[in-house]
C-alpha cells in the first residue's frame, strides 16, 4: 500500500483541496474533507514531475490530483497497467542507455534532416508555391538591393540594349526560361550576376567592363538562367529559413514574403549555392552555350580573368565555389557543329 498527500481540483472550481491518496488494490483513493471516491488505474495518467515541480495525476471528468511526493508518484507509475504508455515512457526516461540513445537517434534525425530533408522539401515548395509568390519575392529582394547595395546602371543605354538584343535573339532560337535582365552598379557586388526569385537577372556593370568579348557576358547570364530554371534562388531563400517557412509557403501564408526578400541578398552573397545547385546551372549553361555555337570556353574565360583581376573583391566567384573544378567541362566542350 502507497499513501501520500496532495491537492485535489475538482475541475468545476481552481480551488485546490487538501487531500490523502492511497494506492491498493489496483485503485487510487482519495479522501478529504467532503471527498471520498475511488479511480481503477487504467483511468488514472500520471504526468512525471520536472525538477522540482509537483507531479499531476490526472482524473477523470477533468479532475487532477497535485502532489509534490515524487517517490510516491514514481510508484504509482510502476503499479499502472502494462500497456500504459506513461509507464512506458517513465521507463524510459529512468534508463541512461534508452537516453543517450535516444540522444543519437534524434542528432541523426536532425542531422538528416538538415542535408537532405529540407533541401527536398525547398524543392517540392518552391513548385507549389501560389502564384506569383516567388515574384512577389524576387521583386522585393531586388528592391532591399535597390536601397542598400545597387545603383542605377552607368552603362550607356546603346550598351544595355546592344547586350539585351543579343540574348533575346538566342531565346527566340533556343528556350528560355521567363526572365527580366536588369544592369545595374554596385561597389558591394563588384563583377557579378545573380538571379533572383521570379525570374530578375541583374549584372553588374564591372562584370560588363571587365569582360573581352560579349560572349563572355552572355556565358554569364546563361549560368544565371540556369538557376532561375532551377529555382535555385528561392529554393536558397527556403532552405535558409528552414522548415517553419517551408511549411508557410506550402500552405500559402505568405505573411513572411518579405523576410525571405530581406535575407536572400545577403545569402546569394555570403553563403552562395551548394555545389549541386552550381552543378545543375552550369549544366544548362553549357548545354546553352553550344546550342547558341558561342564556345563554352567563353565563361572559363571571364571566371579565369575576374579571378586574376580582382583576388580580394566580393564577386561572381565568392559566390561559386569550386570554380577550378567546374570549368574543366567548358574547357573540354567541342563548339557547335
């Protein structure tokens, strides 16, 4: 037999009713001033204390029984049916070898989550998206720029448009995925180029004034639209925020649109694409350079001379990494027929 005190709350009133519980026979007891009445175990679920905390039993029709006498309460566990699952997890919990492997099971877990689950899920959300949401996005990212990190364009407007006709007329010859190509200047990006959700393609004006050929920039803007085929941008943005704004999007809440906006300059610049991401751009990069017959070498090019000519700028290649490796397929490629 198992007697202990406690506070008993009727769950009609938050009075709390000094009570004594006796645990026999398979039922838990409890008797006090006015109240005298039995419960058989399999309706009784014993909360486990936290620290210092009282315990909670609870009863039926929402009554609860409050007791600070843990050993009590520990044995009130063991005594519960067999099937219960809060004896189960009080056994659990009591075992140092269930517990450090459940410390290993959740650390792979989240291990696994964070490599390879929610990057499957940036992918499927960035599909299922309600429409109009990644421009939503892409416009108010390149708006955050606007404000902090870009500059109207210093390159003439024959210049621009010179560039603009040129990859227009490969589109009409080849797809291309729905894009807007922007110049804009910026002594934070230096020589860059980078695509935004929704399909914004901004270069900067050194990526411009460095390159030898327009060729070279072509090549560029090719491996951009390699990522907005992709999604690599917004696909980044999600991933970043993790699960929790993976689920908004999913679910169309798109009340934090612009933190997403807000935090993805800062990502495409810091953090760049993973290599896989790089990999899938420089695929459609190159499988565009050859149908458009311009020399896949091109874009080795313009990498090898922005990082001879500006080592310690923030640039085109800070933001991809693994460059030397990656270009030996655009040194190797035969040009078009």
């Amino acid at each position: 037999m198992t007697r202990f005190s406690g506070d008993f709350f009727d769950g009609i009133t938050s009075r709390a009713h000094p009570v004594t519980a006796t645990l026999a026979d398979g039922q838990l007891r409890i008797e006090g001033d006015g109240i005298a009445f039995a419960v058989p175990l399999d309706g009784v679920d014993v909360a486990p204390p936290v620290g210092a905390a009282r315990g909670v039993v609870h009863l039926p029709e929402a009554r609860e029984l409050h007791s600070a006498d843990h050993a009590a309460l520990a044995e009130l566990a063991r005594a519960m049916p067999s099937g219960h699952p809060e004896r189960w997890a009080r056994h659990l919990e009591s075992r140092l070898v269930y517990a450090l492997g459940a410390l290993v099971i959740s650390v792979l877990v989240m291990f696994t989550g964070l490599r390879w689950g929610i990057p499957a899920l940036a992918l499927l959300a960035s599909y299922t998206l309600p429409a109009g949401v990644d421009q939503r996005i892409g416009e108010e990212s390149l708006s955050v720029m606007e404000k902090f990190s870009l500059s109207p364009s210093t390159l003439s407007a024959v210049r621009q448009r010179a560039l603009a006709d040129k990859l227009a007329t490969q589109c009409r010859r080849q797809a291309c995925p729905p894009h807007r190509l922007l110049f804009r200047d910026s002594r934070l990006f230096g020589a860059n180029a980078m695509a935004l959700p929704g399909g914004t393609v901004v270069v900067t004006d050194a990526l411009v004034k460095q390159s030898q050929h327009d060729e070279q920039v072509l090549a560029v803007i090719a491996h951009e639209l390699g990522h907005v085929q992709h999604r690599h941008s917004l696909r980044l943005a999600l991933q970043s925020v993790g699960a929790g704004a993976i689920l908004v999007a999913v679910t169309g809440d798109i009340g934090s649109v612009t933190d997403l906006a807000a935090g993805l300059p800062s990502l495409l610049l810091q953090s760049g694409y993973s290599r896989d991401m790089e990999r899938e751009a420089d695929a459609y990069a190159l499988r565009w350079l050859i149908a458009a017959c311009i020399p896949p070498r091109r874009f080795a090019d313009i990498l090898n001379r922005l990082d001879t000519s500006t080592p310690d700028a923030v640039g085109l290649l800070s933001s991809h990494p693994g460059t030397a490796d990656r270009l030996q397929p655009f040194l190797a490629a035969r040009p078009c027929p």
